[in-house]
C-alpha cells in the first residue's frame, strides 16, 4: 500500500472535526510503551492462555460471555483449580444468558475449588425485562495485574479449533503487557462491584500495578462500552477512526447491523478515495444475523464499498484496520447491541508492526472468499427483499 503524504496532512482536520461534531463525554487515556502480541488462530491463543494461567503468581481476573462446559471449558476449569490451589486468587465474572446452556454442576464446581464466581445479569423480574436485554459480551483474562488476553474468542471448542472446519469460529486474539493493563483491571473490578450483591463490600486490586512500564512500542486505548453511558463509546471509536483514514478501511465482524451513521462514515470515506473492504460471514450461528446484514449490502455497494464473504469456517473476529497502522479489536461487534446494550471492551492499538500482521491475515482471508457483486446480489428474490425488510424493523433489538 503507498503512501499518501497529502491525504495523512488531511486527516488531522478531519478527525477535530468528527470529534468537535459529536463532543465526546471523555477521550480514552493513550497508554504507550505497551508490548501487543496477536493469535491468529484459537490454538494458539488457548496455548498462550493456559501457559499463562500456569504462571500467575498472585491473581487471575476472567470475564467472559461464553463459557462452554466441554475439552476447553474443563481444561480452563482445571488449570483455575490449579491456580487457587498453589495461592494464587481466581475471580470469575460470567454472562448468566450466554452461558444458559452450561450446566449448574460446572460453576459449582469452579466454586468448590475455590474460584470466586458472580454470574452477570441473573434473571430478576423485579426488572422487569429489562433485566433479560442486557449482556457482559466482554472476553477477558488478566493475569497478575501485569498480562490481558482480549479478542473475540469465548471459551469452547468451536473457538479453539477443536471441531470440523464448518463448525469451526474464525477468531482472533491478542496479549497485552504495560500499563494499558491497569486500565483494564480497574474496568473489571468495576464491573464486579457493580454486579455482586450491594451489601458486600467493594473488591479492590490485590496488588499494586507498575506504573510507567515500558514494554513495548505499541499506544493502547482501552475503550469500554456498556447500556450505563449516555452515549455510545463504542460506535464513536469506530467513526472517528474511519474518518481518520487516508488510504484503506479493512473490517471484519460477525454481526453487521452497523446503522446509518456508520454506513454514512463508510460511504464519505470512499468518496474521499479510501478503498473500503468488509469481511463479513455466509454463515453464522445467528442465522437471521445474515438477512440483516444483507440488507444493507446495496447501499454499500453502490457507493463502492467492497464486500466480502467468509464461506470456509464461521467468521466470528472483530476488527477494524485504518491505513495498516490503527486497529480497533476486541469483543465488540458493528451491530446496535454492541453499541448501545452489552458491556463490550476494544482496543485501539497503533503500531505499524501489530498493524501490518492484522493486514496479512485479513488480506489472506478476502482472497478466499467470496466478493459480492451488485448484479447478483440485486437478483435475489422477492421473499428474501421481504423478509430482509422485516427483520431490519426490528435491528436494533437484534
């Protein structure tokens, strides 16, 4: 990809301009000199993961919204065990809907072994059915203060690639080492302070972080969503970095209900001569997630925007690449309850080196998959244009 010194000159304004428009609440603290290390496959995150379970010395925070009970749901299971077993403290948020279909007997028995549990969102009705549309979609783990695993990868077979390959979550996930991690462990125990009963006294770090550490060359910001703020963090992340973009937008996500301002930030950056590619699934484990992404699909195309979809494994990654310098990663999807009702946690990581191996692989992954053209796409039939305008009624509930 070339340089475009004149377009880079440009994107200074253009970003003062987008922040001026929509007069963020706070800017997220930049945390320099962080050490970023991406997995490009769910083996190899899982490998880092329990090596550094392994290692823990004094604490082990978790929040995740999927936890399956089968190979790698019991071997996180017994690596925690493990863990309190030689001293070390284990604390261990989960979403109580997604993780609906795990048995009792297995968060029963993290409990016995001395796990500290607090299911997120345990079904309320003095909530009404407020209590029922709210999510900790989060995927985290951090290790002695000092390490985070983030990414999009919950715990199960399907994302370690332990299954058939049509079965099978392509994923990515990356490690922290700095002083973004502070950041991070202050959102967990947020979070378990606000969940857990609200008469036990409030969870502090167990450990003094390291200030200062310089690991690494890599600028993080933590970006942490949630249905508490007034306005959404997340999607604003998202549109000021697309309207920072010079020369070239890549995306990948699983569930693509991005809305007009979104798409709006899309169609301006062609415009301006950046080439936009999404990468976005043929199929998905919320099938109805596809009629809703499709129905955008024209508006995009029209105004030049190159789609693409995965067809071999089940594309379950969310990441944003602005100029091959710029991610935005994490467990937030381009969809409206990422925006507006989960409590999500992103990244922006700006380094050139962690940048270019996210290009790589997406690069690799448009290849194999299949463009969608316009033509074809406009000749799908009357039903599916009917059921698309259905379900884009109810998008934002989705």
């Amino acid at each position: 990809m070339r340089s475009n010194h004149f377009k880079h000159k440009k994107r200074f304004p253009r970003i003062m301009r987008m922040l001026k428009r929509m007069r963020p609440l706070e800017l997220p603290v930049t945390h320099r000199h962080n050490n970023v290390e991406l997995y490009h496959s769910g083996r190899q995150f899982f490998e880092a993961l329990f090596e550094a379970v392994r290692s823990a010395e004094q604490t082990i925070l978790l929040e995740y919204y999927i936890i399956q009970n089968d190979r790698i749901g019991k071997s996180l299971a017994s690596e925690l065990a493990a863990a309190v077993g030689r001293g070390v403290s284990v604390r261990l948020i989960y979403d109580y809907i997604g993780c609906i279909d795990t048995p009792a007997s297995y968060f029963k028995a993290l409990a016995k072994d001395g796990v500290k549990l607090l299911p997120f969102n345990v079904p309320s009705f003095r909530r009404g059915v407020y209590w029922f549309d709210k999510r900790d979609h989060r995927k985290m783990t951090i290790i002695d203060g000092t390490l985070a695993f983030l990414g999009g990868f919950n715990i199960g077979d399907e994302y370690a690639g332990c299954v058939a390959d049509l079965l099978s979550f392509r994923d990515l996930g990356f490690s922290i080492r700095g002083e973004a991690v502070g950041e991070l462990e202050t959102i967990f125990h947020e979070a378990w302070n606000s969940e857990q009963d609200e008469n036990a006294a409030p969870v502090k770090p167990e450990r003094l972080r390291q200030q200062g550490l310089k690991i690494g060359d890599a600028a993080v910001n933590i970006i942490s969503g949630g249905p508490r703020q007034r306005r959404s963090f997340i999607r604003e992340a998202f549109q000021v970095n697309i309207a920072s973009a010079a020369e070239e937008i890549l995306i990948a996500t699983p569930y693509f209900v991005p809305g007009p301002r979104i798409i709006r930030s899309l169609l301006r950056a062609v415009r301006r001569g950046v080439l936009v590619r999404l990468l976005l699934p043929a199929r998905s484990d919320v099938p109805i997630m596809l009629l809703l992404a499709r129905s955008s699909y024209a508006t995009l195309l029209r105004g030049g925007v190159e789609i693409f979809e995965m067809e071999r494994e089940i594309l379950h990654a969310k990441v944003m690449l602005i100029d091959a310098e710029r991610t935005v990663i994490g467990s937030a999807n381009l969809d409206q309850r990422s925006f507006h009702r989960n409590f999500e946690i992103n990244c922006l990581v700006d380094n050139v080196e962690f940048g270019g191996q996210i290009r790589e692989l997406m690069l690799e992954e448009i290849d194999g998959s299949r463009q969608v053209e316009l033509d074809i796409h406009e000749q799908r039939g009357f039903l599916i244009r009917f059921l698309e305008r259905i379900v884009r009624l109810f998008g934002f509930f989705l």
